[in-house]
C-alpha cells in the first residue's frame, strides 16, 4: 500500500488560492477515480475537484473556510502500490498517534495506560462492563443545576459532538460527573427519558447559539456587498408606475404564443425597456473604474439578472439583450436562472454585465434601495405589484401599479439624469407599444 497525494490544481484565471467549501468525502471513505472529492470557490464560481485514483481518503487539508493555495496537498489517498508520496508513508499512523496522545495525557493525571485486553475479552463483555452497562439502561436523567447567564455547561469535545449531531441542548441536560460534568451516561438518560423534571412552570427559555461560518459563496457575497458600499456613494429614485397596459400586453401575447414561444413575465419588458434607455443615457450603461479614473460606456446591453439560488445571490448575465427579442429574454433568463440555481453556470454566465435588474418577485416590498453591482454605475429594483386606485382626471380606477426603485453611483451620476432615466423607464412601461417602435 502507498499515500498518493493530490493538490490543488490550477483553475485557471490566475488565481493564486482559492477557499475549501466543502468536502463531498471523510477520512475512511472509499473513492474511486473520478469521484468529487471537495468544492473551492474562486472569485467567480464554485470548482468541483475530482479524484485522479481510487483509495481510502486518510487525510484532508483542512475545513470549509480555509483558504488553499494552487499547488499545495489538497487531499491524500492510500492506494494500491507505492503511490506518489514517500513522505506520508513514512509517517506514523494517525491511529498510533491517537493512541500515543491518550496514553500521554493517562500519564500526565497520575493514571497508568491500561493493558492491552486478551482477545478473547471481545467474545463475552467483562462483569463490571455488563453491570455499567444495565446501570445505565436504568439509570434516569441527572438532576439538572441551573446555569447561570454566560454559564456554559461542562462537557469533553465527544459529549458536545454527540450532542450537537442529535440536536440536544446541554444546558438541559444534568451532569452527574465531578463539578457537574455532563457525560455520556447522561446523554443517555437524557435520550432515554427526557429532560429533567423542572421546578418551573411554563415553557423553558431558549438559550440555544449556533455559530455559522460564512464561507464559499456567502462571503463572496458579504464581500461584495461591503465593497459597493463603501466605495460607492448611492443615490436611489422610487417612482410609481402604472403597469396595467404592459400587464393586458403580456397576457394578449401570452395567450396567442405561450404555447409555441413560452411563456412571457414581466422582466423581458424591464430589460426592453432598459435597452431603449440606455441609448438615450449611455452613462447608465457604463463601468465606472475608480481607481483609473475612466467611465466606460459600452454600446452591447449586458444585464444581470440577480437570482437566489440556494448558495447565495447570484448575478448571471443575459448578454447582448439589444439584439434580442422579448421571447428571446424570457428563455435566457429562465435558461440562466435554472443554470445558477443547479450550480451549473460557468464563470462567462456569471461575469461581464454593464447594468442589473433585481426582483424579489411576489415576496417584494413597496420599495427597496438595491445596492449597485460593483463597478456598475445603476441598478434598477422591481417591487411587489398591486391593485391600487389611481386618479384618472374624474375618478378614481383600480389599475396594477409597480414601484421601480433604482440606485445610481452618486459620483459619476448626477441627481438629474437619473431621475431622467427612471421618468424614461416609466413612460416605457406604461406606454408599452413604445418599447416596439424602431427608429
């Protein structure tokens, strides 16, 4: 048998490391050439890093949050044969340094390292074990000592561990060890007869904490958002608009032509909308490089589209939007958001835009104040749509009204020309035929 190592690959696009995310096996795992081994994520996506042979994992790099760099031990394999790393079949075996360690700390409380047990010892259990053991099984819960606040319950890392993976609070649980140690035997009570009998009356105080590492996409995206705002100076626009006439628009269309082109939402008449703007005001389609100095406005219409997905906000990008049709909108974006929500977007899906849309689609608000996808100059916000009565001259009608919300960079846009791109927006929507005439 040998230890066959393999690091981390080069995955392209210069980086230098990349953050672990998750690993898809253990220490003992079987693998075979092919398998998935780990997740790392880079500054664009997640990369998936395969096994090159088959083996038994013995050792892993680290955990979820760490930060590996390219070419460094990602994972090691005992295989069949020598195997590439003389290095780590030398070393010990983690079993005899585990057993090395426990006899040291024996030592170290005054206790000798027991005997190794004769073998017949495993065929039929010792007395005392078997006596433990029922001592156990009738053993009820230990009673349980109030804690005081910022108190945290006495227990080795096994107990806490056991407990976490069952979802136990060990401020419930009682501790019958020295200085009301919780051990496993009451974890057992616990399990086995539920929680002490309380003198209190009433439901228990939640006292449960959980710590979550923001790792992988999370901080990619917490850094992302910090880097907006902190470099950009954002100046929001709310306006109301009358969406009644799109809305009858999309249903006509919808019910002659779902059937042959799909079926049509209202952001392929945002993004429509977006593109007939932006001709007028190229500013608002435009990378602002702050440290250059320099505004680029781009003549193609690349929009993100920001989508949840289970891992985080995404933000892939419906390219060239100018050139396409509504139909056309609808099936990229529903082709993206499937793509970005089965972690299956590649890094071009999912960079290059020159402005964005976000929605938050039935569960949206009255009004938001979205935040700027970095270095982008705008972003334009969809709300929640509603009936609500509007006043016509003589009366009052019930008409389906949006708020758009859009979010500017303060220091490349000024105060009026946004506000004349969000008026340009409105009166696109509310006046849909005009996102169809051609000049």
């Amino acid at each position: 048998m040998g230890i066959f190592t393999i690091t981390l690959p080069d995955i392209g696009e210069g980086i230098a490391e990349a953050e672990l995310t998750e690993w898809n096996v253990a220490i003992g795992d079987e693998v075979q050439d092919e398998d998935v081994l780990g997740t790392v994520m880079t500054d664009k996506a997640a990369v998936e890093i395969p096994s090159t042979v088959a083996g038994k994992v013995v050792w892993l790099c680290g955990e979820p949050g760490d930060v590996v760099a390219i070419g460094a031990k990602f994972i090691q394999i005992e295989v069949e044969g020598e195997g590439n790393d003389s290095a780590a079949a030398d070393a010990p075996a983690p079993k005899a340094e585990a057993k090395d360690k426990t006899d040291d700390t024996a030592e170290a409380a005054g206790e000798k390292p027991a005997a190794p047990a004769p073998e017949k010892s495993a065929e039929k259990p010792a007395p005392k074990a078997e006596a433990k053991a029922q001592s156990q099984a009738a053993r009820p819960a230990a009673a349980h000592r109030p804690l005081a606040a910022g108190e945290k319950p006495l227990a080795s890392p096994a107990v806490r561990r056991r407990a976490q993976e069952a979802g136990i609070d060990l401020r419930r649980v009682g501790g019958s060890g020295p200085a009301g140690r919780i051990l496993h035997e009451d974890l057992d009570a616990y399990i086995e007869h539920g929680p002490p009998t309380s003198r209190q009356s009433g439901r228990m105080p939640a006292l449960g904490t959980r710590d979550v590492k923001v790792v992988g996409m999370r901080r990619r995206i917490a850094e992302k958002m910090a880097l907006s705002k902190s470099r950009i100076p954002h100046i929001t626009i709310v306006e109301e608009v009358d969406v009644t006439a799109v809305e009858e628009l999309r249903g006509q269309l919808n019910a002659a032509h779902a059937a042959n082109r799909g079926k049509l939402t209202l952001l392929p008449f945002v993004m429509r909308a977006i593109v007939m703007a932006v001709r007028e005001q190229p500013e608002m389609n435009a990378l602002y490089d702050d440290e250059g100095g320099v505004v680029r406005q781009y003549d193609a219409v690349h929009i993100g589209i920001a989508t949840q997905t289970p891992a985080g906000l995404t933000v892939p990008v419906a390219r060239h939007t100018e050139a396409r049709s509504v139909w056309d909108c609808a099936a990229e974006v529903v082709r993206l958001a499937e793509a970005a929500r089965e972690g299956k977007a590649s890094r071009e899906e999912l960079s290059g835009s020159t402005i964005t849309i976000t929605s938050l689609g039935p569960l949206g608000a009255i009004a938001t104040t979205p935040i700027i996808n970095h270095p982008e100059v705008a972003i334009v916000g969809i709300n929640k749509m509603a009936v609500r009565p509007l006043w016509d001259g003589k009366e009052f009608q019930p008409r389906k009204v949006m708020n758009i919300s859009c979010s500017f960079d303060h220091r490349v846009i000024d105060g009026w020309d946004a506000a004349v791109f969000v008026q340009k927006l409105k009166s696109l929507l509310e006046t849909p035929a005009l996102m169809f005439v051609e000049d």
